[in-house]
C-alpha cells in the first residue's frame, strides 16, 4: 500500500500534515522521544529505589522526580538571553542532545557500579535544564513548517502522542523492567532523543510552505498567521522586548522574562496562560488524591489504580485526536467548556459512586481533556510574532511546570483535612468554577474599546478572534 493510498484512511484534517516531508519525518522522532519519557516515569522511580541506601527510598524517589522536570523552570530563566537568539530547530536539537547525552550516562554509569545516588540526581538534573527551551523549540518549528490553517492538526498529533506515551509508555516499561534494569530503560530514552537531535537539524533545513528556510522572520514581517499583527498590542509589545535578526535574534530582556513583557501586551494571550496555570493546579490535589481514594475508600489495589489512568490516557488520545476537528468552532467557548467539563468528570467521585461509575467519569474526563493541549498552543502560534514564538513559548513552560507541584503539595495537607474523596470532589467544583470566572473574564474583555484583536484566521475559524 502506497503513502497516498494510507492518508486515505486517515481523517481529513490531517491528510495534508503527511504531505510535508518535514512534519512526516520529525513525527516519528517525537513520538519516539515521548514513547521513551513515558517508560522513564517507570524506570527513573524504579531505579531510584534500587540505588538508594537502606532506608533512605522516599527521599532519592522525590528528589529524582523532582530533578527530572523542575530544572526546566530554572533553565528557561537561566539561559534565556543565550537560547532566545536560536532558530527553532536548534533549540529542539540542543535539548535532544543534552537529554542524549547525560540520560545515556545513567546506564553506564549503572553498568560499571558508579551510579552513587547523587550522581544520579545530578544527571536527571542536567538533562532537563533545556526542557522548556525544547518543547517551545517543537511546537515553533511546527508553525514553521506548516500553514496556519494546518497546526491545530498538527498540534493535536503532538499532543496525542504524549498522551499515548502516558499509557503505552509506564505499561512497556513495567513488562521491560521485569528483564531487564531500569536503568537500561533510560537508555532507550536516552537513545530517542539522540535521533531526535539528529531529524530536529535536518527538518530544520526544510523550506517552509511560502518557500523561504524555515527560520523566523522579525516580528511584524508578515510571516505566517502574524502577518495580521500590525501596530497591534503584539507589535507593541515586542518592539518594548526589543527585536533583532533573522532566526529570532533579539535584544533587551532574558528570554522568559522579555516573553513574559510581550504577554502582558497581549491579554489574551496572557488569560491562555492564567487558565492553563490554574488548571494543572487544580489538577494537582486531585492526582495526590486518587491513589488514596482507590486504596482507602475503595479498598482496591494497584490494579484498579492502573486502571484509571489507562482509561484517561486513552480518552485523552482520542480526544486529542478530535482536536483537528474543532477548527470550525469558536476557541474560547470550547477551551472554557473543556475546564468546565474535567471539573464535572471529578464531582461523581465525591458523591460516594461505584467503581464502575468513576472509571467511566474519569474516561469521559480524558476525552474531554485531551484537545486542551493542541487547542492552548494553536493560540500561542496564531498570536505571537514568529521571530518571539520560542521565547513566549519558553515563558509558557516556564510558568507551567510550577503550576502541577505547588497543586501536588498542596494535595497531602487536603487530604489530611478533607479525605481523598472530598479533595476529588472539591478539585472539579474549584475547576468548574475557573471556568466560570474565566467566562465571565473573557466577557468583560471583548467589550473593552481599548482592545485592538490580532487580525487572522484563527485556529478554529474566524470566531476565535477576540
């Protein structure tokens, strides 16, 4: 069967991402890399627990899982005035290198006896230095590869994969681990990235649709979706951060920080992010709690736990998938109602329901759920000048990988003084609730005279303009 002869099987919003030789290969690699960090959620805690000295388990598995994700936050503000000059495919490339490079250390370091619990940490710690600086340099080299009209698609294929890698990844490396080490699972991570590294240059080199390199234009030069952005608030604000040349060279602030200046020119940009933030925040007590409410209320085991978040990672695969459907519709009524709908998912799990009725609540909640992703970074490349997309997105990661630990944290002391049922119930009201203040946020600012909305077609049609 020929590649024309299988696009036809596929819906028709995705048809013609399998057109363009870049996104055909780079998909592959993403996918990969994300099918390696979904084992590694296994893998980093199991061999946590194996290398740690007696008695000392919980300490290294906390400061492994937190040196694996929160050294991003500190990377994007770190390296910003370094990272911000380089093109899209170079950041992708730079942080697949480094991930490469020191995960890989892990299993030889295990394999020769020199893998002291801080050394280990302190590689983890290393490998996600990049990570925000990363993923804004995957979705940037998306919308520079591809048309406006094509990257909500493309979005809801990136953000599906990860979703996938959620229940594929943690399932393949529990039946791997019982064969061989953990620590050789990080190294097939370790391994996706370095191909990774390798497609992220050569995808890079690939023309874009108007026939130019991909790289990014100064803001304002009409590239893209941005090219509606004139003299507008985005214009503005990027001209404060200040602008440079070709490949989103610019000057004045620190990465983050000058992405953080461009939002605050940008509301509605700015409420994306706000929402987004509240949202894993919320999502964070709720995490802490299902556990304990399989094992305390339900007196189940790890099975049924399992269970559930197999049966939200595939809800959350599907609707993702969905989410190149929904260009047609309004984006924030649709945004809004997917907050609204994870909160009522939660609400069932407070009012004492069956197991059989919170599995199919929390199923639904994924479906619901998985086009959020592909939707928030849609908006982020229709609204941003492209010379300064990696360094909002940057900002973006930066600002979210907070949003999950302090939620997660606060979690423990809830339960203490609500029970794990309470929390559940009382994350999907407290969510429900967001999504009604943002309502009524996003009412009151699409009547302010003073706005000037960013001209454009808008990921789902012309009603998502503000």
């Amino acid at each position: 069967m020929t590649p024309a002869q299988t696009t036809r099987f596929l819906p028709q919003a995705y048809r013609p991402l399998f057109a363009h030789a870049g996104f055909k290969r780079l998909l592959p690699a993403l996918a990969a890399s994300d099918l390696g960090d979904g084992m590694s959620v296994v893998a980093v805690a199991w061999l946590a627990i194996e290398i740690a000295p007696p008695g000392r388990s919980g300490l290294l598995l906390g400061a492994a899982l937190a040196a694996y994700a929160l050294p991003g936050a500190l990377g994007a503000l770190l390296f910003g005035r370094l990272l911000r000059r380089l093109p899209a495919a170079r950041l992708l490339a730079a942080d697949s290198r480094i991930r490469a490079v020191l995960l890989g250390c892990v299993p030889l370091a295990w394999a020769t006896g020199l893998l002291h619990p801080v050394l280990y940490v302190a590689l983890l710690a290393g490998s996600s230095v990049l990570h925000a600086w990363g993923n804004a340099g995957r979705y940037s080299l998306v919308a520079q590869m591809l048309p406006p009209e094509q990257r909500l698609a493309a979005n809801a294929l990136l953000s599906s994969s990860v979703s996938a890698s959620i229940v594929i990844g943690p399932a393949l490396a529990g039946f791997l681990a019982a064969v061989v080490s953990p620590a050789w699972l990080i190294g097939l991570d370790a391994l996706s990235f370095a191909v990774l590294a390798v497609l992220a240059v050569q995808v890079g080199r690939v023309r874009a649709p108007g026939g130019e390199p991909a790289t990014e234009p100064k803001p304002g030069s009409g590239a893209g979706s941005e090219a509606g952005s004139e003299a507008g608030s985005t214009s503005a604000a990027a001209s404060e951060a200040g602008t440079g040349a070709q490949g989103g060279a610019v000057t004045g602030s620190d990465g983050p920080s000058a992405g953080l200046q461009l939002l605050r020119g940008q509301p509605e940009l700015l409420g994306v992010l706000a929402l987004t933030w509240f949202f894993n925040f919320l999502y964070g007590p709720a995490e802490v709690a299902l556990p304990l409410h399989v094992t305390d209320d339900l007196h189940a085991g790890a099975g049924l736990l399992g269970l559930y978040w197999a049966l939200f990672g595939a809800g959350a695969v599907l609707g993702g998938l969905a989410a190149g459907a929904l260009r047609r519709f309004p984006l924030w009524p649709v945004t809004l109602g997917i907050v609204a709908g994870w909160g009522f998912a939660l609400v069932p799990f407070g009012l004492g329901a069956s197991a059989p009725v919170t599995l199919a609540c929390f199923t639904l909640g994924g479906l619901i759920y998985g086009p959020f992703t592909a939707l928030s970074y849609t908006l982020f490349q229709e609204r941003t000048p492209a010379a300064w997309l990696t360094t909002v997105l940057a900002a973006r990661s930066a600002a979210l990988l907070t949003a999950g630990p302090v939620g997660t944290a606060l979690g423990g002391p809830l339960i203490a003084l609500m029970g794990p049922r309470g929390v559940l119930a009382a994350s999907g009201i407290a969510t429900v609730a967001l999504a009604v203040v943002g309502a009524a946020l996003r009412i009151r600012s699409t009547r302010r005279p003073a706005y000037r909305p960013v001209h454009g077609s808008g990921p789902c049609g012309g009603a998502a303009r503000p």
